[in-house]
C-alpha cells in the first residue's frame, strides 16, 4: 500500500526557508498518516511563528489536522501587522540581535536583551514568563513550544531589521524614553546628579540631561546624537500611529 501523498503549495514570502526545489509552485509531499500538519511544515523548514494560516482544501486549519492523503496544503505567511493577544507588547532578542536591541530601546520599545549566550531553553523560558516576543534568527529556538510567541529576523542589517519589526508588528514608538544599555526607563536629571559620568568638556558644554532610573547610566546629546536622531525621524516618519 502506497504512503499517503499530500501537495504543497509554500507562499513566496516563505520560500527562503525550504529547499529551492520547492521555492515555487505546488509540490507532491509523502506524509505518515499520523505527524500533524504544523509537524510536517516545520519538516519542510518553516518555522510556525511566521505561518499564519494553513489552508487545506479551500478552508483554514488548525497545525494540529492531521493531513490525509490527497490534500492540497496551502501555507501561508503571517499577515501584517500581527496583532497578538494581551499587553503590553514586549519583546526578547538573543545575543546576536544587540544593535537591533539598542534601536528598539531608542525608540521607546520594552527590548529585552541577552548580551550573553544563555541557551535556548533559558530564553524561550524567559519569554514565557515575562509575556516577551522572542526575535532571533535561529529557527531552531523558534520551533520551541515553550515561547510565549516569536519572530524570524530575515535581514543581517540592523536598519532592514528594525524596519521589518516595526512593520510587523507596530509596537507603540515612545523615542528617548528608554536606556538603550538596560531597558530601563529615563527620567530628567540635573547636571549635579550626573557629575560623577561626565568629562569637563561635556559639563561645560551641555545641560540637559537623563538618567536611567534602573542602572544610573546618564544620557546627553552629545556627538553621536545626529546620527540617532535620523534613526527615530525615519522610524516615527513610517511607523509612528
């Protein structure tokens, strides 16, 4: 008796994660008759953060239909902006994510960030537990069941990176409220308070200042602040509500 075949269809904003031979049109797939359909997706490479319906047949189905032999499978990407359940929304990055980290955190976005190689069940734990949108280009911790809810990063550019996030998912953009090196919340400072974090030339040169009221860490606009400026103009320009 031959093994049950299902036919597959992979929607292009996909395709970078199956192999080439089934980057484009319909394709015939053997199946066990027992994997659920969200079983035989991920086999295929597609992490199921970034399904977001599977269509069987003309009508949507759950990743838990077991598919039968016949079936024509429909897979297709999340649709934008993905709006997920409860608030607020918070997010967790892994130790290769810190410069997106530190943009999310300039514009006013909960980022939490491992500088640290903690290990996969250590972050997808953390995720569920703080209710955080765990952001890694590993597709591995990804497929975790634990995670509170995830994301593929497609792009290695910092820019293109931040750009996709907030197209997805379109947090709320509070820039210049947030320190950039612990998530912490800002709050105006006097120059006395942050004295001790200052070279003579800034205390000469500025007086406005914050500091983070969770790791003291003072903040000034100082040379490099053009250079922010233009990341949270392009952001609120595009994104802002």
């Amino acid at each position: 008796m031959n093994a049950p075949e299902i036919r597959v269809e992979v929607a292009p904003e996909l395709a970078l994660f199956v192999p080439h031979a089934r980057r484009v049109g319909v394709h015939p797939l053997t199946v066990d008759g027992v994997s659920t359909l969200g079983h035989v997706v991920e086999s295929l490479g597609v992490p199921l953060t970034e399904v977001g319906s599977l269509v069987v047949d003309g009508r949507e189905v759950p990743v838990s239909h077991v598919p039968s032999d016949g079936e024509s499978v429909a897979v297709r990407p999340v649709a934008r902006p993905q709006r997920l359940p409860g608030a607020p929304l918070r997010f967790l990055l892994d130790v290769h994510l810190g410069t997106l980290a530190r943009r999310m955190r300039l514009l006013g976005v909960d980022t939490a960030y491992e500088s640290t190689d903690i290990g996969d069940p250590a972050l997808a734990t953390r995720s569920a537990a703080e209710s955080r949108v765990m952001l890694s280009r590993d597709r591995g911790l990804l497929r975790r069941r634990e995670l509170y809810a995830g994301a593929y990063v497609y792009s290695t550019d910092p820019g293109e990176q931040l750009r996709d996030i907030l197209d997805r998912f379109r947090p709320a953009l509070v820039p210049w409220t947030r320190c950039t090196a612990c998530n912490g919340l800002l709050r105006a400072a006097t120059k006395d308070e942050v004295a001790d974090q200052l070279a003579h030339g800034t205390q000469r040169s500025y007086d406005v200042f914050a500091q983070c009221g969770s790791c003291g860490r003072a903040y000034w606009k100082g040379a490099h602040h053009e250079q922010l400026e233009a990341i949270v103009e392009r952001a609120l320009a595009e994104f802002a509500s």
